[in-house]
C-alpha cells in the first residue's frame, strides 16, 4: 500500500536524481540527448506523483479512501496545464 509518506519519499529521490543530472550537464559530463530525455522522464514522474498526492490527500479531506488513488497516464498528467 502507498502512502502519503511513500509518495513524498519517491518524489525527494526524483528530485534528487534531476539535480544531480543538471549539475552533471552543466560540467559537460552527461550526453545532451541522454540526459534531455531523461529530464523529460524525471518531470513526467514527478508531475504523477504530485498529482496522485493531490488526489490522495483531496480524498481524505471529503472521506473517501485515499488507497483508491491511482496514477494517472503521463499524456493526462501532462495535460493538465494546456
């Protein structure tokens, strides 16, 4: 079972993980494709993970079981802002 706590601990690895990619890309150590892409990876797990927090924590402040939160589909998530 997920929780809230589970979900903030993947999103501090993420976070992590793309700070040490941008610091790696500004000292020349990373290929520019490689790590475009996977900058593109982190934002969009990152972005789900936000948001299934957010659903987690709606579902509790109106009753509802948080576990019944599920990850969206990355075109959804990402989708939010267009």
């Amino acid at each position: 079972m997920t929780t809230d706590q589970d979900i903030l601990s993947s999103i501090s690895s993420l976070v992590a993980e793309e700070k040490d990619l941008r610091e790696r890309r500004e000292r020349g150590d990373t290929d520019p494709e490689t790590e475009l892409a996977r900058l593109r990876e982190l934002e969009t797990q990152l972005d789900q993970c936000w948001d299934l927090l957010r659903q987690r924590r709606a579902k509790k402040e109106f009753g509802d079981d948080p576990s019944t939160a599920k990850v969206r589909p990355p075109d959804e998530v990402e989708g939010y802002l267009s």
